[in-house]
C-alpha cells in the first residue's frame, strides 16, 4: 500500500543491525552468569533435582512453563520492535500515518494462541497435581510433623516413638541453626508426613522439595512422597507465626533405611517411646475471651 511514511531503502537494515547487537551482547550477559545445573532445574534450589518422588514433575511444569512464556515473549517483544522500526515517524513525513483495523490473521492468531496456552498449562497442571500433592500412596512409614512455636515435634508414628524439639531461646538472642530438631527419612521408601500444628499456623517447607504446605491448628493435612536422594537439606517454617519465627528451622537427613532404623533405635534407647499428640496443643489459644469472662459481646 503507498503510503508517505514508506522508508527510505537501508535506514530498516542498519536500526535492526543496531537491535541485533544489543540483544546479542545482553543474552551473552545473562547466559555467562550461570552454570548448566542452574537452568536445568529452571532456577530452583540445585538440590531439589531428583529429590523426592515429586521434584522432577514440578521443575518439568515450571520449566515447561517458562519455556512457553518465553517463547511467547519473543514473538511479542519481536513484533513490538518491528512495528517500532519499521513504521517509526520519519522527518520526511506529514499528517497522521495510514490507519489500519480488522486484521483478521493477526486477530485469529490472538485469540487461539491464549486459547492453546490456557488449554496445555490446565492439562498439564492436572498431570502434576496427579503425580504430587493428589499422590495417596499408602506409606509404609508415617511421621507425624507438629509445628509449635517456635520448633517442631516429629512423631515416628510406624516406630511408635518420638523426637521433640526445644523451643527457640526466648533471651532475644537469635541463634539460628544452634540444635535445630532434625527431621530422619528414610530414603525410596512410601511416607506419609501428616502436618499438624499445636498453636498458630505455620508451614512446613523443605526448600529443596518444592513443597510447602499450611499446618493449620485443628487441621491435619498430608504428603505422600518418596524420598530420593541421600543427604543433608535445610526445612523452615514459612508462616510469619510470631516473634521468633525466624528461628523456626529444622534440619532434614534422608538417610538408608538401615540408617533409619539405627536412628528409631537410639530414640527408643532415650525413652522417647510413643507419640506426642494432641494433649500438648494450645487449645486455649482459640477461646473466646468475651466468653471466658461471661461478657456479651
Ligand atoms: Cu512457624
């Protein structure tokens, strides 16, 4: 279509040569910041890859979910840069540019794609989902977590026994990491972690799991999963819940199932036989003060 706002022939090529550049030396900025086990697992704790029988599904959506972003991104961030060149405002030209409306491929291509996008990340949010948190596998070893302010109690529920942790130190000096309670897993074996709390809301969360989930008073809510991959990982509460929330940490050992039994063992040898239930909750935290002193409110 003849239009006054045709270019001159060459000035398209040098702007676009200058935006080539400059996207091509801030990628290479990007990219040489990071090594390959970072992307790989899309920038979530390196750790979490392989860990439990959840992680791999859940760094398969984000990525997933990245890459389509992305790709989305550049198509976008590609057309805005075209029409930005292509039809910038040039000295030469007078009055108002061509006007242009009812662009039916553009606007097909604007409806379907959102309606593709919608439909993949919804079927493949079920797919997760499925495999993660709706996992119901019967567990051959169920652990009871209670958070409390400020610790945690586990309860071995399969070995009947114990481990309760110390409050954090209440003299204002924080010292986070000093004899935080250790949570023992037994490794590729079905668990069942039933997340309690005996106070306020709190939230168990194993950053390298990438799982986190409410423990709200009075609720009793659940995770089936395996644990994959021996070692050492680091577990906090994720609900501010008071003033020493910060030091409500706790330490996660996946371990054999040997080394597993040994650990139940010792605990049985301490005396910490049976669980710790419900008789330890602070249920007085949840009457009524109106009605405790018979005023009406
Ligand atoms: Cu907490």
């Amino acid at each position: 279509m003849d239009s006054p706002n045709q270019p001159a022939p060459g000035a398209r090529a040098s702007w676009a040569k200058r935006l080539g550049v400059i996207g091509a030396a801030a990628a290479t900025t990007l990219l040489a910041g990071c090594s390959s086990e970072r992307w790989e697992v899309g920038f979530l704790p390196p750790d979490s890859k392989g860990a439990t029988s959840h992680t791999d599904h859940y760094i398969a959506l984000w990525n997933g979910g990245w890459i389509a972003a992305l790709i989305v991104g550049a198509i976008t961030w590609g057309l805005l840069m075209w029409c930005i060149v292509a039809y910038r405002r040039k000295k030469s030209d007078r009055g108002l540019p061509v006007q242009m409306r009812y662009n039916m491929p553009v606007e097909i291509l604007y409806t379907v794609v959102p309606i593709i996008l919608v439909l993949v990340f919804f079927f493949e949010t079920v797919k997760t989902m499925d495999n993660t948190i709706n996992d119901d596998t019967e567990a051959e070893q169920v652990i009871e977590v209670y958070g409390k302010q400020w610790a945690w109690d586990f309860n071995y529920v399969t070995e009947d026994v114990h481990y309760a942790g110390v409050q954090a130190n209440l003299d204002g000096t924080e010292q986070p990491g000093i004899e935080a309670p250790t949570l023992y897993l037994p490794a590729n074996t079905d668990l069942e972690l039933k997340l309690e709390s005996r106070d306020v809301i709190h939230s168990f969360w194993i950053p390298a799991f990438l799982e986190k989930r409410d423990m709200i008073p009075g609720r009793s809510s659940s995770i089936h999963l395996q644990a994959l991959k021996e070692g050492d990982y680091m577990g906090k509460c994720a609900e501010l819940c008071g003033e020493f929330h910060s030091e409500m940490i706790f330490n996660v050992k996946v371990v054999s199932p040997a080394e597993y039994d040994d650990y139940i063992e010792s605990l049985r040898e301490q005396g910490n036989e049976g669980v710790l239930g419900e008789e330890y909750n602070r249920d007085d935290w949840y009457d009524n003060p109106y009605e405790q002193e018979g005023a009406e409110n």
